[in-house]
C-alpha cells in the first residue's frame, strides 16, 4: 500500500503543478512581455558608464490593473540599472522582499533558491536626463513556476531528509548506549512485567521478558511525556527487536502494525511544542489545550488499535466469522464502554469542568512546569537507567558504546526511506494537491462544524511535523491563540503524530516493504482525532 500511497503523492503533485502552470501561461497571470509603467529618480550625480542603484516606482492603480493586486501605497522596490549604449534602455536587478506582494515572491522564485527579479526597461528619453524619469518596465519570463518549484522541493527535502537521519546519530547512540545498559541490567523486563497486562493485549504474540517490550514501553511512555527526542530512537529500538521475531521478513507483524498505531495516535499528557507556540503568540491560558488534547488522543488511540485488531484477524472465511466475533467480544465490549464513558463525562459536564480546571491553571505556573519537566526528564532517565547498571554490577561504559554502534547504524539505514517519503511530501504540497484536497473535502468539513481555515492544518499533520507547526503557527498569528481556531489548532498538533513520517522512518529502519493495515489504522487514528478535537473544542468553547 505504502507503494501506491507514495506514488498518488508524487503524480497528484506534478498533476497539480503542470495544470497551475498551463492555467497561468494561458492567461499570463505574470504579464512576461508585458510593458509594466514606471517612475523612477536619476540625479547628476548618476555615472551612466557604470551601474547605479536607484528606487523603482509602480503605481497601487498599476498593481491591481496588471496583477490584481489591491495596495495601500505605491511599490516602491531598490533596484540597481546597468544602462545600455543608447542610453534609452537598460537591465535592471532587485532583490523582492517578504513584505512584497505574494506575485512579486512568487516571480522571484523563477531562478532558483534565490529572490532577484531581473527585466528591462526603457524609457521615452535616455538615461542622462535628470529629475523623475517615466517608462516601462518588462520583467524576466516567468513560465512552468509551479513545476521549478516542485524541483526545488524536491531538492529542498531530500536535503532536509538526509538532515534528518544524520542529526538523528548522536540521539540514537546516546539513547540506544543508554537503553542498552537498561536492558543488561535487567530494569526493561521488570518495567515489561510491570505492564505485562496491558502490553499482553496490545501485543500478544511478543514475550513480556522480550527485549521488544521494554523498547515498545520506553517509546510510548517517552511519547506520552511529550519527550520526543527520546521516544523516536526507542521506536526504532522497537522495531529492530521486532523484526527479530518476525517470521516473513519484508512484512509488518501484527504487533508492528499495532506499535505504528499506537504511535500515529500521538497520545500525549503535556503537548510542550503547541502550548510553547501559545505562550509565544500572548495566550492568556496557553495550557489549556492539555484537556483538549488528551481527550482527542485518547479517541485517536482506542480507533487506532481497534481498527489495528480488527484487521489483523482479515481476510477471514465467512464461516469463521462467528467463531471469532465470539473469540474478540470481551475486546469489542471494552471499546464500548469506554466510548461510553467518555460520552458520559462529556454529556454530564464533567468535560467542561476539566477544562475549566486547566483553563484557571497559571500561565506561569504551567510554563514553569513544564520547562522544568523538560530540563529533569532526560537526565533523570539517564541516571536512573545508568545508576541502576552500576548498581546491577554492569560494565555500563563498554555496554553503552555497544549499544551507542546500533544506533548508528539504524540512523544511517533509514536514510533513503526517509528520502523518498520526503520527498513525495515535497512534491504534493508545494504541487498544489494540497489545494485540491481541501477544496475536495470542504464540504464535508463544512458539514462537521470545523472552519475552513484550520483544514490544511489537518490534513498537514499526518504528512509533516514541521510543515504543521507552520500553519499553526501562521493560523495563530492571524487569528489569536485563544480564539476558537487557535484553540482548534493547537488540539489538532497536539492530539495527532506525522503519520507517514513514522511510517517510512520506522519501517524503513527494517526494510518492510508490505506494510499490510498499518496506514489504515493510522489514518483511521488521525481522522477520529482530528473529528474529536472538532467536537471537543467545539463544545467547550463553540
């Protein structure tokens, strides 16, 4: 699945692109050839022999006559002219800005990483006049922007790939070093033991005492507490022990497909990075989105691992089907009462009084807290793990060093699978797929209650983590972070994981090529986390 997944993100992008590039080269939306009016200064002090620097003027009536550009004031941009022989034309270059209009950004992009715009002008008279000079101006040819882009991002994360997995080095040894000691010590298999009722559902066919377990566990607790530099390199971990139970190489087990589940769902007590980015934008109650999140991970994770179970049991004989009704009916009776429950907490006003509770909580006060969590959880593992070695009589440095190698090597496998996810990610969003897929599902977001503003929001989390951050960021900015979209946005990251992120870097890591349920558990997960933030933040605070 993971193969036709890969390359609908790849064809919907160039599609995207070649269909924006033909639309806009039909109807010269970037005026190439087009005489452009200007004004500019020349003084006595210009030498015409060499280039000068000058400031360009194109009118607000101008704007929005050529490129429909609605302006308070007259662009104004610096540009430096060489000045031909005839000294009634010359080639000019500019730097385009942020604060200019998105057409202007969007033309500058046409060479590259870099943002010059070059053209010519001509003018009535010749260049030695002085005073205001009046012309034209005719911009460099801008044609198939949209596919030069997708090549540009393509380039642009295939770098940020390899980035990736190569900062990931030191965190896999530091934490694979660490884990090893754990693990020789014996502290994994009693925290498995301690668990081994929970994880015996989850993962039934994986032994408590595995070292598989003790990974899983490290994982999802790192994940749980907001501890993402630690719980990436566990997974990995995971996956590895994993594989080594695996009987069909090249094809994801059920406990594989289960983990993956349970990681995409994104469950998480404190969502540092979003509560971080509402603290940034003024949030008088920034940790308010802690009940809210909670609430939409936790349904993200129970559809998770219920789709995860469910299928797992398929392709199954008709006849069969009863027999294993009967067989999951304690599992499928367990899911529904906790959806019971939680309609019940949310039906009484119990889930308006948990968030009450948080939204009352000091700004201060959780912000201090959770910088103190974030400064103590790590080395209070560290020590821990590497205290308990010492005292188990552990040979702590040469074990760490020993485990440090496997994660290196991990880091550097999982290159070309972290390329190739990115880089199909790359080529979808800055397409304009994305674009077509919000204008696809409008109508049913519309119909759900949730604003067409925060939808590239969810439907960006599960491809990328940076990317999200960056409309959250944006979608804060312009709205406020205790609006109704603020709060909305916030859940949204905090309550759901970058999904084929984790996919390729976790798979990939062990070379599975048969992904079997894995993507629809976890796109199941994200759709219902997405749907209960939606219902969650539009009850509390609609």
């Amino acid at each position: 699945m993971l193969n036709y997944i890969w390359l609908g993100l790849v064809i919907l992008g160039l599609a995207a692109a070649l269909s924006t590039d033909l639309q806009d080269k039909v109807s010269n939306k970037y005026q190439s050839g087009i005489p452009i009016p200007i004004s500019f200064s020349i003084d006595s002090t210009i030498d015409h022999s060499k280039p000068f620097e000058t400031k360009l003027i194109i009118s607000k009536g101008n704007l929005y006559k050529y490129y429909y550009t609605k302006a308070e004031n007259d662009l104004i941009f610096d540009a430096k002219i060489s000045v031909d022989k005839n000294k009634t034309e010359a080639s000019f270059f500019t730097i385009i800005e942020k604060g200019f209009p998105e057409v202007f950004q969007k033309m500058a992009k046409v060479s590259g990483k870099e943002n010059d715009l070059t053209g010519v002008i001509s003018i009535k008279s010749n260049f030695t006049n002085q005073g205001e000079v009046t012309g034209s101006i005719i911009f460099e040819e801008v044609s198939f922007l949209g596919l030069k882009e997708v090549t540009n991002s393509a380039l642009s994360y295939a770098e940020t790939a390899v980035n990736i997995a190569l900062g990931l080095i030191g965190v896999m040894a530091l934490w694979l070093g660490v884990m090893k000691i754990a693990e020789e010590a014996g502290l994994i298999t009693y925290i498995a033991l301690a668990l081994k009722p929970v994880t015996k559902f989850l993962f039934p066919e994986v032994p408590a005492e595995h070292p598989a377990m003790g990974a899983m566990i490290m994982n999802i607790s790192a994940n749980f507490l907001g501890l993402g530099n630690a719980a990436t390199p566990f997974g990995l971990k995971a996956m590895e022990e994993l594989d080594k139970l695996n009987p069909n190489k090249g094809t994801a087990t059920n406990a594989m497909c289960t983990f993956l589940a349970v990681n995409t769902a994104g469950m998480t007590l404190i969502p540092a990075t979003a509560i971080a980015v509402r603290a940034s934008a003024g949030s008088s109650e920034p940790a308010v989105i802690i009940g809210t999140a909670l609430f939409a991970s936790t349904c993200a994770t129970i559809t998770g691992i219920t789709v995860a179970k469910i299928m797992e049991k398929f392709p199954i004989k008709f006849s069969e089907f009863g027999k294993w009704l009967n067989d999951s009916k304690k599992f499928l009776i367990s899911i529904f009462s906790i959806g019971i429950v939680i309609s019940l907490i949310l039906l009484t006003g119990m889930g308006s009084t948990i968030s009450s509770f948080f939204s009352f909580l000091n700004p201060e006060l959780i912000k201090n807290i959770i910088q103190v969590v974030s400064i103590l959880a790590i080395p209070l593992l560290i020590a821990i793990f590497v205290g308990f070695g010492a005292y188990k009589k552990v040979k702590v440095y040469e074990v760490f060093v020993e485990g440090a190698k496997e994660g290196f090597n991990v880091a550097v496998r999982i290159i070309p699978y972290l390329v190739a996810m990115l880089m199909a990610i790359g080529i979808f969003r800055t397409g304009g797929a994305m674009e077509w897929l919000i204008y696809i599902l409008q109508p049913i977001t519309n119909f759900v209650g949730m604003p067409a503003e925060a939808l590239p929001m969810a439907l960006m989390r599960p491809l990328s983590g940076s990317g999200s951050l960056g409309i959250m960021a944006e979608i804060i900015s312009v709205h406020g972070p205790d609006s109704f979209i603020g709060i909305l946005v916030s859940t949204f990251f905090g309550s759901t994981e970058t999904t084929f992120y984790v996919l390729a870097v976790y798979f990939g890591s062990v070379g599975i090529k048969r992904i079997r349920h894995a993507v629809v558990a976890g796109v199941a997960a994200d759709i219902v986390g997405i749907l209960a933030a939606v219902f969650i933040v539009t009850l509390l605070f609609g």
